[in-house]
C-alpha cells in the first residue's frame, strides 16, 4: 500500500473522488451551456411571440434578480435534505429534471399561435425555468465539499474552471452555430445532455459520502458570522463584476483600435485560456496556498486589464488575451475552494448559495445599468474593473487578517 504523506494525513485519509468530479464538472458545464443557448434564442422567441425587442432583456434582468434569493435558498435547503437524507441529489435532480422538460416545452412553443394568454404562459414557463436552473447549481456544487480533502479543493476545483471555461466560450464562439441550428434543435440538444449529465452525476455520486475529518483546516468558531457570510457575498460580486466588465469591454476596445480584428475570437481566447491554465493552478495553489494564489491573480489581471488600453495590434490583443486568462484562472479557480473554508461543512451549500447571489447581484447590475450603451467608456470600465479586483483582495486579504 502507498505511504500516505503528512498532507493526505492532515487531509483525514479523505480521497479525491475524480470519477464524480468529473460528473460534477459536466454539470456545471451544462449549466453555463444551457444558460448560453437561452440567451442565443431568447430574443426571437419573445418577438415571435408578439413581445418588444426590450422584452428579452428585462426578462434577464428579472431573472437574474431572483437568482439572488433562489441560490441562497436552494444551498440552504439542499444543506437541509443533506443532514436528513444523507444526500444533495433530491434538489439536483429535480431542477435539472425540471429545466430539461421546460427546455422541450418551449419547443412548442415556436408554433403556438401568438395570443395573449400563450404570451403570459410562454413568459411564466421561462421564469419558472430560470428559477429550476439556480435550484441545481448550488447543491450540485456543494458537492465538491465531499468529493475532495480541503486541502486538495483547488486541484479539484479546476476540473469545474476547466468546465466553465469551455463552456463559456461557446458564447463568442458558438453563437452563429447555434442560431443556425434552430430553436427547437437547440433546445431539444440542451434538454438530453442536462438529462444525461444529471444521470451520469447520480450515477457516480457514491451511497454513503466520505465524512468531513475534524481535522481539517477550518475553525468552527467563526463560520456563520455575519462578516463571513457577507465575506461570501462580496467575493462573489467583485469577481464576477470584474470578469463581466473585462469581458465586456475587451471587444469594444478591439474593435476602436485594432481594424479587421473579429473581438469574438480573443473573447473566446480568454475563456479557453480560463480552462487550460485551470490544472497546473490548482496544483500552484496547494502549494502556494489557494488565497495567495488568487492575491496573485488579482495582480496579474489588474496589470492586463489596465494593458488593454494599449492594444493596438493583434498580436497586443492575444498577449492580453492570454494574460487576462491567466489572472481570471487564479481568481476563479479558487473562489469555491474559499466560500468553502468560511462555513462549516454542514452548510455548504448555502455558502456557496450566497456567493452565486454575489454572481447573480453583479450580473443584474451589468444587464440593468452598467452594461447599456453609453453608460461606462472603455476607460471608466477599465478603472472599476481595477475597483472590483480591488474587491476581491479585500475579501482574501480579510480572511487572512481574522485567520492571523
């Protein structure tokens, strides 16, 4: 038998469950696909059905609203079946069964014949399906608590960055694919692979998860604190503030200074940079330490955010491009790996429930102010992108101070 070295020792001999990992990770890739394909189609399913062109962007912004209490609430009760039940499963499968079946629903839909009634119909069904989306993912991803060791949560945490890189880069990538594939195409596609990754994760999700060893690194006496829980929240927010405003605003400062340039491509460069450099970060940070490593992110993407304003060529492109993948990977991939460390492990899921209502407050204040036309120039975006990052070492850096 291997010897167990002094980390796996202090880790409570709790293994690395790579197989479910793996399901998770497809989940959560799932998640970021499905979201995507809903979006692609979304604007000519509310026309067709006799709504405004600002229809679908206030029905994102409504749903990205109520994705700050549906997160929250879904982790908690999840934390709840799990201490009952003795597993997560139950509100996994019904969100992710749910949103399958809504998927194939809105299908039909496509030749429904526009009336008021199938208009109010057609939109409650898409809230309800916007709702059983952020039932799944933070329960699926409380998961991520059993599957590994604290100490070995980054390493196994970039098996779900590699997931939402790739997925994520569908959207500058995949678009015009997937409008030419059609709604109900796309849509019936979407509803089996959830269906398939939501079988696949009960499938290799074990019967009796390894318990938590009391001697990992987390001090109970501190964890639901009202400055943990808002530690959470703010991470979370600044995180993803910063990485929608880079994203955002990269294209258009591509598009002012470099001619002939297609913004897309280095758009979908810093996603697939995002997943590739996820594995050797996650090795980096059990080395380094996973709060160091994301100071060191917040750095690295501090200085290529405040470089984009220099890129006047396509190879000046590509190297932020790169860069800024980098920086985003460091953060990213340890933002799970530390909502973890804040709660004990019986409220996992409702720790990483507020960080996804972090996410979720972010993304409604982009859709409803910050991200219209006119309302940030590529100079302001680029200073409370900075202001973001900011915020994100203020989180780590306050955990720190309250560990010292």
């Amino acid at each position: 038998m291997k010897a167990l070295n002094h980390a796996e020792i202090s880790a409570g001999y709790q293994p690395t469950l790579w197989l479910p990992l793996c399901a998770l990770a497809l989940v959560y890739g799932m998640f970021t696909l499905g979201w995507m394909v809903y979006r692609v189609h979304l604007p000519a399913q509310m026309t067709q059905a006799g709504f405004s062109e600002a229809a679908a962007p206030r029905l994102l912004f409504i749903e990205a609203l109520l994705a700050i209490t549906v997160e929250p609430l879904a982790g908690a009760f999840s934390d709840r079946t799990n201490r009952h039940q003795g597993t997560r499963l139950p509100i996994i499968s019904t969100g992710m069964g749910l949103a399958a079946v809504l998927f194939i629903v809105f299908s039909a839909f496509t030749w429904a014949e526009p009336t008021i009634a199938i208009r109010w119909v057609l939109v409650s069904l898409l809230v309800i399906w916007s709702i059983a989306m952020g039932c799944f993912r933070s329960p699926a991803l409380a998961l991520l608590k059993h599957y590994a060791p604290t100490l070995k949560l980054p390493q196994a945490a970039s098996l779900l960055t590699v997931a939402f890189g790739l997925a994520g880069a569908a959207t500058p990538l995949a678009t015009p694919w997937v409008l030419n594939l059609g709604l109900p195409m796309s849509f019936t596609l979407m509803a089996l692979l959830i269906v398939l990754s939501a079988l696949w994760l009960r499938r290799m999700n074990p019967g009796t998860l390894v318990a938590v060893k009391p001697t990992e690194s987390f001090n109970s006496t501190q964890p639901r604190s009202t400055v943990a829980l808002t530690r959470i929240v703010g991470l979370g927010f600044t995180s993803a503030l910063a990485f929608r405003l880079a994203i955002e605003t990269f294209p258009k400062v591509l598009k002012a200074q470099v001619p002939g340039i297609h913004p897309p491509l280095l758009v979908g460069l810093v996603f697939i940079t995002v997943a590739i450099a996820a594995f050797p970060i996650g090795k980096f940070a059990i080395r380094l330490g996973n709060s160091r490593t994301m100071q060191l992110g917040v750095v690295s993407t501090a200085l290529f955010l405040g470089l984009m304003a220099l890129s006047h060529s396509s190879m000046s492109g590509i190297m932020v491009a790169l860069g800024l993948g980098v920086g985003f990977s460091l953060i990213l991939n340890g933002t799970l790996p530390f909502t973890l460390e804040q709660v004990p492990p019986e409220h996992a899921g409702l720790g990483i429930g507020l960080f996804f209502a972090g996410v979720a407050t972010a993304g409604s204040l982009m859709m409803g102010f910050l991200g219209k036309p006119g309302v940030l120039s590529p100079a302001e975006a680029i200073i409370l992108g900075t202001g973001a990052l900011l915020g994100v070492a203020f989180c780590i850096g306050s955990r720190q101070h309250e560990s010292a």
